[in-house]
C-alpha cells in the first residue's frame, strides 16, 4: 500500500518531540510541552519518560510496523490522560491543544491502519 504523507508527519512529530526532549537533557534547559505536567512532577523525570517512549514509538510508526499504531495510540492516551490530571489548576488551553492533536492522530491512525503492515524483522533485515 501506498504511504501518506499523513502518517509520516504524525510519525515524524513523535520522533520530533523525542529529539526536542533528549536536546533538552543533554542541554539542561526546560521542555514545554505541557507546562501544567512539568510543573506538577519533576521536570528530568518527564523528559526522560518523554525521550524512552516518543523515540521508539515516532520510529516504529513511521516504518509502519504492525501494532505501531496501537503503541502511538496508547501514548497519546496516557499523555493526554496525564496533562488532564495535572491540568485541573491550570490553564485549560494545554488541553485543548493536546486534545486537537490527539484527535487528529487518532483519526489519521485509524483512517490509515492498513498502512501498517510490516513486520519488525523486515525492518532489521534492511539495516
């Protein structure tokens, strides 16, 4: 099947965020990508829950492995999950925001779920 274009700009968002996240570790500055979250837990320990899981699930979607779109999905949801908990004093434009990209993620990955069927093996045997 053909690859959107779609796909690789969620794909590549993950994997964009995940960099964004691992520069702002070696480099020591802050990531906001949900304020209200960073503020309420501690700062590293989001950054590298953020690093371990956007990475591997940006790069597994984007070369539409099976199941990959269940991990991305799950991620989302528990992110999203997590910036509405931390989020009850603070500012509800954080939600919104997620809740905008979360929508449009899940509808392209559900939309498109015949696009992701290759196996991990093939991915390893190309390298």
């Amino acid at each position: 099947m053909k690859e959107s274009k779609v796909v690789t700009i969620v794909g590549g968002y993950h994997m964009l965020i995940g960099i964004f996240a691992l520069l702002s570790l070696v480099r020591g500055g802050t990531l906001n990508i949900n304020g209200a979250v960073l503020s309420a837990m501690s700062d590293f320990i989001i950054r590298i829950v953020v690093v371990f899981v956007y990475l591997p699930v940006g790069f597994i979607y984007l070369k539409r492995i099976r199941l990959s779109n269940w991990a991305l999905l799950a991620s989302l949801f528990a992110f999203f999950g997590l910036g509405i908990y931390f989020t009850a004093d603070y500012n509800w434009l954080y939600i919104c925001n997620n809740l905008i990209y979360l929508l449009f993620a899940v509808i392209v990955t559900v939309v498109r779920r015949k696009e992701f069927a290759n196996s991990i093996k093939n991915i390893f045997a190309r390298v």
